[in-house]
C-alpha cells in the first residue's frame, strides 16, 4: 500500500489520479476535507481506504495497518503562503512530517515530502538543490510558511537514521487541473482565465523594480502532470535520496502566460496582447518582498536519471484550459 497524505488537495489528489492512471489501486488516503470542495478532487479516485488527517497516526500505531504501508507520500501541509499563525504552521508543516519521517525509519520505507522553493526566499543565494546542510540553513524565506519548509529540510539533513529512501521535493510555481479550491492560492492560469471569462481582460501587476518592464516579473512555472511522473519517478527508484527542485528550468514572464490563457480560452480568434491585459500598481506592502525572478536548477534531478520531457508553458496552459477549465467537469 501507499499512504498519501493531502490526498484530496491539488498536487495529492494529482498524484493518486497518476497512480491510477498507471494502474495502482492500493493506496491508502488520508487528508481533511470539511467544508471545501476538496472531495470533488477524489471523487473519480479509485484507493483502498480513506483515514481523517487527525486520525493516522492513531490507525498506523495499529500494527495491521502499519505493515501494509510500503512507502509514504506527504503533501498534506498547510501550503498558503499568507497564513499567520506560526505555531499552526509548525505543528503541520514540520512536527506532523517528523512523524511521519520517524514511521517511515522505523519501517524502512520510501518517503517523499512536499518542500517548497519558498525556502529559497528571495533567491539571494541562486535556486541550486545541489547546497549541502550549511548553505540551507542561510536561506532566508519571505513568509512564515517557507520558514517551515525550510526548518523541516535542515531537520531532515541532519538524521543519521533515514527511511529506506527519502525525497524532498521543492515545487516551484504548480499550476493546473485539481487547484479550484485554493483560492487565492490558485495559479495564475486559473485567475488569468476566470478574470477574462468575467471581464474580458486580465490585470497583472506593474512592475516597481528597474530592468523588468510591466508583466515581465518571471516565475518557472511547472504543470502539475509533470510534476506528478517525477513524483512516481522517486516512488519507484532507490538510492536517490536528497532535496531536489520540481520546476521546469526556464524562467517565463506572467505576461507570457497571461496571454497564452487567453489565446487558448479563444482558440482560433485573433486576440492582441494590448486589447486584454492591463496593469495595476502592486500594493505597497508587496513591493518590498515580491519576487522578480524564480528559476529552478534541474541538473541534480537529471542526474538522479529523470530525463522526460517537460511540457512548455503554452502546451501545458493549452491542456489546462482546452481540457480541463473550458470543460463542464473540469477535474482529472
């Protein structure tokens, strides 16, 4: 069996539809789903069993169900940028993961944790995975959040016990099918769309830093079914443990996703770049911590022997709309 944790969240929820869709069913899920949307994310999903988030450790100290449990995939953490409340953040990002961690030592299994590259705040010091325990400690992120991403890796990095094999995985700017219940949090893909479906056009921030014009702010920005077979890619590997960034090596500006969200919501129209996107002035208190730049290092990922070819930014913004946001069921 496979745990999967946040399995009813976007990229969890992602990973088990790639399970299946690779002919796996015995996988146990486990995640919170009270008043959100989040149940639509699993409602194709066939899994052998469902545990609540606040109950697996309880269900694994069972011996039965424990030693079913052949390896653990953990997205379920609190990933909004903008919560407050550090304690509940280091209660679910970081202590809940330790368990885990300590389980999966126990058992010697595979295990695979959800980073992010908010750890790498501003990127003063580059988007290389390759940094050995000293140089993740120096990282500075921007939020409370990728604080407690950053102090789960430095934990990890110092264990003399590991699991079987051990992968943590930061994602860098996912977007896709399974994220409408995000909100805020949401890709730009899916804002982008559902702003021009409302008002005809989209509104990016204006740019308030010299050598980036307006719209040009540049993220890597990676579709979640990419991000799904690297993921299956670590299940069925060994010997491989270690950090690793999930983005696509390429740097793309918003305007040019912003534009290829609506080129594809109106495929085969003639549609001008200036007639639909306009700018806004970006509220004060962003400037000062608002990231111009992202991009992942991928060389440690190829050479762990990862060599698929990722979509680019139009193929994947293309599925997303054509098959997935302009459909009546938009799930996967």
């Amino acid at each position: 069996m496979i745990l999967v944790t946040g399995a009813a969240g976007f990229i969890g929820s992602a990973f088990v539809w790639h399970l299946n869709e690779s002919g796996i069913n015995d996988i146990i899920i486990s995640d919170k789903l009270q008043t959100e949307e989040k149940w639509k994310n699993i409602a194709k999903r066939d899994y052998y069993d469902w545990v609540d988030r606040e109950e697996l450790f309880q269900w694994l100290s069972v011996e039965e169900n424990a030693s079913k449990i052949k390896a653990i995939v953990h997205m379920g953490a609190c990933s909004a940028t903008t919560e407050k409340d550090g304690d509940f953040l280091m209660k679910n990002n970081y202590e809940y993961t330790k368990k885990l961690w300590e389980f999966s030592t126990e058992r010697q299994i595979n295990f695979i944790y959800a980073s992010s590259a908010a750890t790498y705040g501003m990127g003063e010091q580059g988007y290389n995975d390759e940094i050995d325990l000293e140089g993740h400690k120096d990282l500075r992120p921007l939020n409370k959040y990728g604080y407690s991403k950053k102090i789960f890796d430095v934990w990890a990095l110092k264990q003399e016990k590991t699991p079987k094999q051990w992968v943590g995985i930061k994602f860098f700017n996912v977007y896709g099918p399974q994220e409408y219940h995000k909100d805020r949090m949401a890709s730009m893909v899916f804002h982008s769309f559902n702003q021009y479906k409302e008002n005809g056009y989209v509104k990016l921030f204006k740019s308030h830093k010299d050598g980036y014009e307006d719209g040009m702010q540049l993220r890597d920005f990676v579709y979640v079914k990419d991000v799904v077979k690297v993921m299956k890619f670590f299940l069925d590997s060994d010997g491989k443990s270690g950090i690793y960034n999930l983005g696509t090596g390429k740097e793309r500006a918003f305007y040019d996703l912003t534009f290829s969200t609506i080129k594809s919501a109106e495929k085969g129209k003639e549609v001008k770049a200036k007639d639909v996107i306009k700018f806004s002035p970006m509220p004060e208190d962003l400037r000062g911590r608002y990231q111009y730049f992202t991009k992942a290092e991928m060389e440690k990922l190829k050479k762990a022997g990862y060599d698929e070819k990722f979509y680019s930014l139009e193929e994947g913004v293309e599925d997303y709309v054509e098959n997935y946001l302009m459909q009546e069921d938009p799930y996967l």
